[in-house]
C-alpha cells in the first residue's frame, strides 16, 4: 500500500549536513595524489533519524580564508550537480552502511596541502537545505630543520676548549 501524503511528510527530511568525517579528499587512481573530493550527505527527519530525500544537489568549492566570519574564498571550479530524482540515482548513491548519498567530485587540481570550503544546496523543490565544511589540508612537512644526530663514533673531543673556558675544566669534559 501506497504511503499517504501525511506519512511521507512525517518521513520526509528536515535537516541535511556534509557528513564531516567520511567526506573529503580522495585518490580513486591509486597514484597516491587526490583525484577530488568525496562528499557524502546526510539527511534526517523531524525526529533527528537518517532518512533519504529525493532532489538535485549543487557542489561548490571554494578557497579557504581562514579567521573570517565566512571562510569561503574564491570559487575554484565551476559547481558540480548531480541528481537524486530517479531510482537508478539513489541506488547508484545510496550506502546503507553509513546511512549517507555518497558523491564523487573530480577536481584532478586539487591539493591536499591546501585548505577548501565545500557546500552543499540541496532542493527538494519544496524546500532548500544549505551546508558547508572546511576540508583542512595537511601542511607539507620539509626536511629536518638540523642536521640528524649520528650514531657513528666519534674521534673528536665532546666539548672544545675556548676562550671562555678554562683549560683545566676542557680537559675534564674531553675524551682522549
């Protein structure tokens, strides 16, 4: 039987986010460099429980600023679209694992040393959700700042004899 209208407004979704965990930089090509982003969405009901929701998602993405009261810098790519309106959609998208419509978002640029500002506008074609995270990027780690320590014996006296150190306490600090 055929869910009434009431029973599918009690079900239908009252709230979406990008999921903060499972969602970000990806490298679907093994290549160990990102290919772009995965985005997963999350919508619930009125009683805060996972649910699914039929409608087309935008994607945007832009630059992070950071320590500003909106992140978003400029826009990087123009936006990605996809679609939840069909059958094949949600079956294509849908995880029942975690609950979520996963998307991939090619961006072959995209840099994982970089920090970016994703949304999300969802229209259902009654009612418009908006989200957005920041993907932090991890900082490059360069070489070591000093030299490493070596393990190798050493031939040379531990501590010099200078100027500002009497003879008598260099030759105690000394190896022969």
């Amino acid at each position: 039987m055929p869910r009434s209208a009431a029973d599918a407004a009690l079900f239908a979704p009252a709230s979406m986010r990008i999921h903060p965990i499972f969602s970000g930089l990806k490298d679907w090509t093994g290549d160990g460099k990102p290919d772009g982003i995965e985005a997963l969405l999350e919508f619930e009901d009125q009683f805060n429980d996972p649910t699914k929701a039929s409608g087309t998602v935008i994607f945007e993405l832009f630059g992070y600023v950071p320590f500003e009261p909106d992140p978003r810098g400029p826009r990087l790519v123009n936006p990605w679209v996809g679609s939840l309106q069909t059958l094949a959609d949600q079956q294509a998208r849908w995880n029942r694992t975690s609950r979520t419509y996963s998307f991939q978002l090619e961006y072959p640029q995209i840099r994982d040393d970089r920090s970016y500002v994703l949304t999300a506008t969802f229209n259902t074609g009654a009612t418009r959700f908006f989200d957005q995270i920041v993907l932090e990027g991890k900082p490059r780690v360069k070489g070591p700042a000093t030299k490493p320590a070596t393990t190798a014996p050493s031939t040379l006296p531990a501590v010099a004899a200078s100027a500002t150190m009497p003879a008598a306490h260099a030759a105690a600090t000394t190896r022969p």
